[in-house]
C-alpha cells in the first residue's frame, strides 16, 4: 500500500478505535471527552498545515478558531432569541437562519477569507519577524471580538447556539482533516513548502515563490480553525471572545510540539496524548482536593504539567515524538529492512 | 535559432568596504563546460551567486540572450533555466533525498507523479538509488553533493552552475563525478559553469578556465594555455606563500 494512504488509513483508524471504544463504554463523561478530543484533532491538525510544511510558528490559529465559532453561532442561532442573545445585532443578520452544518462549513470559509486578507502582506516574513506578527494577528482578531458587540455580544458570554456537535460529527470532521493535511503535505504546494522550511534560500534558487506557498498553506489551515472552532461552539452553546485567546493557544501548540509539527501523526499523537494526560490530571486534582491535604484548592496542575512536558520534548527530542517520518513510512521502511534481513 | 548565451558583462559586486568582483566578463554557451577557478576570496562564488540573483549588483549586467536578468529575484532567474549547487551544501534536511530532487522538477511546473518519476531517474543517473528514501540531513558529504547536483538537475536547466561539486569526495567518488558531469553538456545541451579546487578535475573536465584573483579575471583559457600562464602562476604561488 502506498504509505501516504497508510499513514491516513492509520490515523483514522485511531480516531474510529476512539468512537467504538467510547461508544462501548457508554459513559457520559467520556462522551464529552472524546468529542473534545477530535475537536482539537481538528485544530492541531489545521496549525500542522500550517506550521509544519512551513515552519513558521503561528500564534494566529486560534483567532480563527473564534472567528469560526462566531460566524456559526450568527448563522444558527434562531432569530426569536438573537434578540435577547445579541441586542445590538445589525437587521440584516437577525433573519438568517441556516443548518448547523452547513454554518460550520461557512464557518470554515469565512475563518480562510479573513485569513487571506489579513495574512497576505505577511507572508513574506520569516523566523522572528514572522511569529511575532502572527502574535499581533492573534490579538487584532482577539480584540475585534471583545469589542464589535454588534455581533459578538463583546467580552461577554455569547448564549444561545444551538447544539449540533455530537462525538460522530466531530470524529468524521477529524478524519476529514487527517486526509486533507496528508493530501495537503504531499501536493505540490505541501512539499515546496516544506523545502522552504528546510532551507529558503535553496528553494528560492529552484524557482518556488515562497509566499505564494506559505499562504495557501496558512488559508487552508484558517479553514480547518474555522471549522473546528464552530464544531466546538456548536458543543459547549455558550462562548465568550476568551475562549480564543492565550490559554487555548497554548493547549493546541503545545499538542503539536509534543507531537512534533512536522507530521500530521505528530499533531494527532500530540492531541491524543495531551487530552489524555489532561483529562488524567484533573481527575488527581479533584482526588487532591477532595483529601482537603491543602488549606487551598489545587489548581493549574494541568497547564504546569504541559508546560514541562513540553519543555522536556523541546530538550530531549526538539523535533516532537514524530519530528521527520510519517507513521505509515516509519512502518513500510521498518517492513522493507526485515524483509532484507531474511533475504 | 541557437539557444541564448549566458553573458556577465563587466560585473561589479561590494560588499561593505570590499570590492567583490571588480569588473569580471564571462560568457558561457550551450553544450560547453567553464571551469572558474582562482585563490580563496577571489570572487568565484560571489560571481556564481551574482548570476542566479543571490548578491545585488554594483554595476555591469547579467543577460540570457537578448534579456537583462540582473536584478531578478533568484527565483524568476531560476524559472528562466538557471540551476546551482552551493559551496556549502543547502538539502531539504527533514525531507527525504527523493523529495528533495522531486521539489526542483515540482518548481518547474512538473505534477507530483511526473516529478517523483523524473527524481528516481537521476537518483538512478547519479548513484544515488540506495538512498533514495533516507532523509537529507543523515547522507555523508559526497552524497549529499551529489543530491545537490541532481536536484539541479531535475529542474532541467539550460545553465547548471556548480559551486565546489567534488569538495568532500574521495578519489573514486570525484571520478565518477567527473564522468557524469562532462557527459552532460551532450546529453542535455546544458552549458556548464563549474567551480573546484581539485584542479586535475577542472583541467580535465572543462574546455575553457578563466582565472580570477582579488574580483578580476587575470587569465582564460585552455587548460595548457591557463596553467602556463605568469599571472596565474603569481597568483597561486602568492596565496600558497601566504598559507605557510
């Protein structure tokens, strides 16, 4: 089997295994985990796009995740309680009323056209220069929806939007990203992308327009924010502009890293991974709590703990646990040397 | 129509208080190979890099043909047919050697299939096939020269600049390498510039040498007629005395 199609087929497979097992074990709070799990599949894997053929991190992902959550939440939220979720909404909005799905797809598009418009000047800078922009990306797009009240209800919490995001929409929309970041990684626009991350210089002089292929990367990853952050707005219903801000930030990057940004195995073994440890210690910081072993709740064990894990893989391992190799050609190269071995 | 000459005119590259390249002319044919060879610091791969659009020029032109290419970004330079190798080695590290040949054909327009297929072939062409799937940054030395020079080549260029292809390799290796570059002008109708140390591989590969010490050409021609030469002699001796 060609082992591009391997590595989807295995990574999905992974996704589905998370279904079944969920699905079998029919407890609630699972459900809820699980279906937060292939969320962030959905965004890390949007930021791989990005960050990982081009090499360029992105503090930028998350404002389109909100982006997306409010389109959506415009778009379903029905019009007899937009009055009271969203007083100061423009007429012209009030009556518009379409499909969860079809508003998470739009979600989606709207996240890559704002992403297009904002990003293209951008695109030519590197190293420094670049992630220190797409920090000010970050808090451009974080302070639009603290103060356009009009549509975001400002720094407020936003009610009102309907849930539609169950644990199978949100696991084929994972599987869906998957696929589109493996294609992605392989097109002719992924693999010149990545030659420029690995040297600029060398992939300018065989003729690649680098910002060319560092904003059709960054676009497709805005859509994949966008869809995943309607997909989670459609789950929790309820929203403020700070649930797209530092702290989701750095969960997503930190899931990536771990993972190792360079390989779409890394970004779904990195959010695999985080949410599991995640979902681990909150339980011991409950049990901790619950003792009463300290005068004050125990609390952010959770952020400390991914702090230092990632700071211990930027230290042993800088490249992530897959920082080079896709799983589905870790296991065909492993496949071919044993069967040279007994030959 | 005859394919368009590769000419520098008069061209002059300063580098903060340094004369680079003080008026250098070079003219470079289809199907001919140019050996440019000179001390260290004579301005041999300020010159390749002036052509393919990496350093700015001070003054003089670059064309292809009837077309100015000074001032081009490396980029559109590139897409006109100009390929080139660097004198320290430039691989995709994290991608494997396959992709890093495959990325030069996909620059010029190839698709992904025609592209890896056409990489295979000069993987092949060049030795290279055993370690088609292993990642750039784990070849040794000679290898990764030789990636280098089939990436170029994958790009199918009218021009293939060489900056110090044999550096690192041993005897047999930079003989093999000598086979397969002085077959390519035929092959390929390339013209070649190339730019070593080695000098038994420059006298015996290239059908012309120009010599440049301190930015300017001080010498060009045959081999016999270079190695015979007072300036070049001088120049040689000098920076020899100079290293003991």
């Amino acid at each position: 089997m060609n082992r591009h199609l391997l590595t989807a087929v295995l990574l999905s497979g992974l996704v589905v295994l998370l279904v079944v097992a969920t699905e079998a074990l029919g407890v609630r709070v699972f459900d809820r985990i699980a279906t937060n799990l292939c969320v962030s599949l959905v965004l890390v894997i949007g930021l791989q796009i990005f960050m990982g053929n081009s090499g360029i991190l992105s503090f930028a992902h998350i404002g389109f995740m909100g982006v997306g959550a409010y389109v959506s939440a415009l778009l379903t939220i029905p019009a007899q309680m937009k009055g009271m979720a969203l007083p100061d909404l423009y007429p012209i909005l009030q009556g518009i009323q379409v499909s969860p799905y079809l508003a998470i797809a739009l979600a989606g598009v709207a996240a890559a056209v704002v992403a297009a418009v904002m990003s293209y000047p951008l695109m030519r800078l590197s190293d420094a220069a670049a992630v220190i922009t797409s920090f000010a990306l970050l808090v451009v797009l974080h302070t639009v929806m603290t103060n356009w009240s009009n549509v975001t209800n400002g720094p407020r919490t936003l009610f009102g939007v309907p849930k539609a995001t169950d644990l199978l929409l949100a696991a084929g929309v994972a599987v869906a990203a998957i696929v589109g970041a493996v294609a992605f990684k392989e097109s002719r626009t992924g693999l010149l992308l990545r030659a420029s991350r690995d040297d600029e210089v060398a992939a300018a002089a065989l003729g690649a327009h680098i910002p060319h292929l560092r904003w059709r990367a960054f676009i497709v990853a805005a859509f994949f924010a966008g869809v995943g952050g309607a997909l989670w707005g459609h789950f929790v219903t309820s929203f403020s502009p700070n649930a797209f801000y530092l702290h989701q930030t750095f969960v997503i990057l930190g899931m990536l890293v771990i993972g190792g940004a360079n390989t779409v195995t890394g970004a779904v073994v990195g959010a695999f991974l985080v949410t599991g440890a995640f979902e681990s210690l909150r339980s011991v910081e409950a049990r901790l709590n619950d003792l009463k072993l300290f005068n004050d709740q125990v609390v952010g064990l959770t952020e400390i703990v991914l702090a230092l894990a990632m700071i211990a893989v930027l230290i042993l391992r800088p490249g992530g646990l897959f920082p080079s190799r896709e799983i589905g050609a870790v296991l065909a190269r492993a496949f071919a040397n044993k069967k040279k071995g007994a030959a | 129509m005859s394919k368009p000459i590769l000419r520098a005119t008069d061209v002059v590259v300063e580098f903060t208080g340094l004369r680079a390249l003080d008026g250098v002319s070079l003219a470079l044919a289809p199907g001919e190979i140019v050996g440019l060879i000179g001390p260290n610091g004579s301005g041999k791969t300020t010159l390749i890099n002036a052509i393919t659009g990496q350093v700015r020029l001070a003054g003089g032109s670059i064309t292809l043909g009837d077309r100015t290419i000074s001032g081009l970004k490396p980029r559109d330079i590139a897409l006109l047919g100009l390929a080139r190798s660097f004198q320290i080695v430039r691989l995709f590290n994290e991608m494997t050697v396959v992709e890093n040949v495959q990325a030069a054909a996909l620059a010029h327009g190839a698709g992904t299939r025609a592209a890896r297929a056409t990489a295979l072939r000069l993987l092949h062409e060049l030795g290279l096939d055993a370690r088609a799937d292993e990642l750039g940054a784990s070849l040794s030395y000679g290898d990764k020269r030789r990636v280098e020079i089939a990436r170029a080549l994958a790009a199918d260029p009218a021009f293939l600049l060489l900056d110090e292809p044999a550096a690192g390799m041993n005897d047999a290796e930079t003989e093999a390498l000598l086979h397969t570059l002085a077959a390519l002008p035929a092959q390929r109708g390339l013209g070649l510039l190339i730019i070593d140390h080695d000098m038994g591989l420059m006298m015996r590969l290239c059908h012309r040498l120009q010599v440049l010490a301190f930015g300017k050409t001080i010498a060009a021609g045959s081999a016999d007629e270079v190695r015979r030469h007072p300036a070049v002699i001088e120049a040689y001796l000098g920076s020899e005395a100079a290293h003991a």
